[in-house]
C-alpha cells in the first residue's frame, strides 16, 4: 500500500471519507500518551479484577475442605463453643479479632486470630460438630493477594499512588478516545459501530480498536470512576471532602457522635448518656480509630470514617455479653447471614458489626456495648449522605455484586474489553512507530484553540491534584522531547 493510500484511509476519525479537523493531532497525541502509558496496567487490573469479581464462585474451588462443609439435619454448635474451640487451635497468645457470621448449611464457621508475630489467620471450623478444618493466612489467601495487586501492585503506597494514576489517565483516554472517533459528517451507523474487515493491516486494526472501544466507552468511564472513591490517596480525600459537605458519611462520622457507652449501670445511674452536648474525649476505642481500621474484611464505604465509640468499664464485677448474645441480638434486629464482627479486645472495646449486602439499601454498622447490650448506633443507608448513597450503588456494581451473575459478566466485559482497547492500541503503535523514535503523533502546524478540551484538563487536573501533576510533566517533555510536526510524520 503506497504512503498516500495509508494516510488516507488512517485520517479517519471513524466517519468513512472524513478528513481530521483542527485539533484532532492534539487529541490523538493526549490519547496516545494516556495510552501509552496505562496499557500494560489495564491488563493487570482487568485479569485481577475479574478474579475478585468471581470471588463467591472461586473461592470455595480453591479451598473445599475450609469453606465448605456437608449440610446436616443435627443442630449447629453455639457461636461460643465454636470461638472457644476455634481460640483452643491457636497459639498462645492469639487475640480473636474478627467473627464471620454464615446462615448457609454448606458454609463453614470462620475465626479471625491477631497472632502474638503480627499476622492475621483465620480459623475455619465445622459448625455442627466444631471439628477444626484448617486455617488460612489472611494475607497470603489467594483473593487478598489478588485484591492488593489489583490496588496497589503489592508495592504500598508507591503502587496505590500508581493505580490512581492509571484509573485517571484511562479516563483521558476514553475521552479523548472518544473524541477521535466522533464523526465529523454523516455515515451510515454500520460503518461507525462495526469494525471494516475488508481493511487489512493497520486500518483493520484501527477500525477493530474504535469501534470496540466506542461500544465500551460509556460502561468503562463509569466503571473506572466508581473504582476511584475507594483509592488510598484522592479517595480519602474525597471521602473527607464529602463528609464535611454532610454529603458523604453519616453524621458524626468524624467524631461528632453522640454517644458515652457505659458499663453496667449502677443504682440511679443512666445506663447510655446520649446527650448531644457530650465532648468526652475517650468517645472513641482508640485515638483515631475509625471504622476504615478495624479488623473487619469489608466495611462500607459511606462508615469508613466513622470513629468507633468507646465502652467505659466500672468496678462492679460483670462479664461483657458473649459472641452468642451479640449474634441472637443481631438476629432480632434482621441481619442473619453473611456480616462480621469486630470481637472487642479491650476492656473498653465495643462489638462493632458490618453489613456489606450486594443491595446497598441494605447495608448495616451497628456498635454494641459489651456490657449492658445497648445497641450505640445502627447506621443505615438511609442515613448516608447523597454520595455516600451513589458511591455504595457504583461499589456493589463495580465489584459485580449488584445484580448477581450477569452483574459479574458485566464487569469481566469492561474489564477485558479495556485490556482489548490496551492490546489493539499497542500492535497500532508498534506497526507505526519509526525504528529508534518514541512514535508519537505529529503536531498540530498551527496550534487549536480546543477551549473546551483544556477547560476539561485543568478542571481534571484540579479535582486529581496527582493527575494534575503527572500532566504537566506529560505536557513539558511533550514540549522538549516529542517535537515532531504533522509535516514530519505520517499519521
């Protein structure tokens, strides 16, 4: 194919016969460098997330003989015996931190240990006759190294910082993605929805690569940002932003409740002081501790900052409720299956329980006081904020939780549809790319106005402060390193 015939036919934006207009290098240059550098990271996040997705289902593939049990007629063991025999299993010195309440006859009990070395193990028990099945390093299980590579590549906070990143350039890249396959005059819908087989080499690999990506674009944008509130750096941010706009977490989230848990209460003396004027400082289990820090393996998102309230023993001899007393309260208030408790490991702990349903209208933290049974606080969806509320709808359909199966099939579309976008934008690259040259698309000859497009950047760059960085540096070895114009090279 002669030089003039390729340009022709890979000018295109995908309108058939349709010439770029001005600004379209600048757009392609922006996706190419969002591209570029998201591409071998988009694989990562949609082999790992995929995985965590179908946890349900590939968990108790992987571990049969801990998980799953054989159903039985006999009645199930007591929450107590079982903690008791689960606490006989473990080394001396093992702190119980963590119970997994099931109600499915086929599902084993499950115990998490703080061992005296600093790791977390869980214990897995057969809940009718309280025979040890085995245990598991909470760390090292399959799905939780799966989790933080998906997070943060096992690298910390470096590797968070990474993935943020990554999730923001993806969304330049689908946008100006988009941008570039926007048609510039009419054309028939087949020829702007489905890939041009009869080109060959890479035109057919261009026409695979916008199509597919126009058919994802709208589905990968909001799953990408419904990841976002979850990131260690700008999620938390957000997070905090959100609650001092009273639009995220409930109210008191960030100390404010109003609540002094008592042990039991004396002779004329209340058992819960509930006034809103309280400024008790020991409020909380600890200085600090928030719901985001307790041992518990899923927590909303909405109640991540909630502080914990605090239990304030006396000297009168008591013996706090048992795990067992905590679980029938917990069953007279509706939750039956599938929620932990944090166990409280101090004299004034608290029985902190987390509700994290697939239905976000359904999720429930409750606080319990060890001593007298008083429920502190029952938090509710109804309580949260406005995005508090979007962000627990986005979380349930980003993990493919919220409408079963086909919520999953869902996910593993986008998330492989985007590792697809990653792959066919790569082989384009490379068949163009100069031997010894970077490839990066040519230059505008006379710069764009493109208002809106750089509106759109820094206000980008305002809300991802690390985003706005990384861009100006994009944007400065654009400048000095990647000069090429449009008459230097092909597109």
């Amino acid at each position: 194919m002669s030089t003039v015939s390729t340009r022709s036919s890979t000018m295109r934006t995908g309108a058939p016969g349709a010439r770029p207009n001005n600004g379209y290098r600048t757009l392609w240059r922006w996706h190419f460098y969002a591209g570029l550098f998201v591409m071998p990271f988009l694989v990562v996040l949609a082999i790992t997330g995929t995985i965590y997705c179908f946890q349900p289902q590939i968990e108790p593939l992987l571990y049969p003989h801990r998980l799953v049990v054989t159903p039985r007629h006999s009645p199930r063991q007591g929450e107590d015996v079982l903690l008791a025999r689960a606490r006989a299993a473990m080394p001396p010195g093992a702190v119980a931190t963590t119970a997994h309440i099931s109600a499915r006859p086929d599902r084993s009990a499950e115990f998490i240990f703080r061992l005296p070395n600093g790791r977390k193990e869980s214990v897995y028990l057969d809940p009718y006759d309280g025979a040890l099945l085995g245990t598991l390093d909470v760390d090292r299980r399959f799905m939780q190294i799966d989790r933080m590579i998906h997070r943060k590549l096992l690298l910390g906070k470096t590797g968070e910082l990474l993935m943020e990143l990554v999730a923001c350039w993806t969304l330049v890249m689908i946008g100006t993605g988009v941008a570039l396959w926007w048609p510039r005059r009419t054309s028939s819908i087949r020829a702007l929805l489905l890939p041009d087989v009869s080109q060959r080499g890479r035109p057919l690999w261009k026409s695979i690569h916008a199509t597919l990506g126009i058919w994802i674009a709208l589905g990968a944008f909001a799953f990408v940002a419904t990841g976002l509130p979850w990131t260690g750096s700008w999620g938390k941010q957000f997070k905090a932003l959100a609650t001092s706009a009273k639009l995220g977490s409930p109210p008191g989230a960030w100390g404010g409740l109003a609540i002094k848990s008592k042990g039991p209460a004396r002779r004329g003396e209340s058992e819960v002081d509930a006034s809103p004027n309280t400024s008790d400082s020991t409020m909380d289990s600890m200085p600090g501790m928030t719901m985001d820090e307790m041992p518990l393996p899923q927590v909303p998102w909405a109640v991540g900052a909630v502080r914990v309230p605090q239990a304030h023993a006396t000297d009168s001899p008591s013996f706090p409720l048992s795990l067992a007393q905590i679980v029938a309260t917990m069953r007279k208030s509706g939750l039956v299956d599938g929620y932990d408790i944090a166990l409280p490991t101090s004299a004034d702990g608290v029985y902190a329980v987390s509700y994290f349903p697939a239905d976000p209208k359904l999720e429930r933290t409750i606080y319990i006081d060890p001593y007298n049974g008083v429920v502190l606080k029952d938090i509710r969806y109804s309580d949260y904020g406005a995005i508090g509320k979007a962000v627990s709808y986005g979380t349930s359909l980003h993990m493919g939780r919220y409408f079963g199966v086909a919520n999953q099939i869902v996910c593993a579309a986008l998330s492989f549809g985007l590792a697809a976008l990653a792959i066919t934008g790569c082989i384009m690259w490379w068949m163009r790319r100069p031997s010894g040259s970077l490839g990066a698309p040519a230059r505008e000859r006379l710069a764009a106005p493109m208002r809106g497009w750089k509106t759109a950047l820094v206000a980008l760059a305002i809300v991802f402060p690390l985003m706005g960085a990384t861009m100006a540096v994009v944007w400065l070895m654009d400048r000095l390193l990647f000069g090429r114009t449009a008459a230097s090279a092909t597109v």
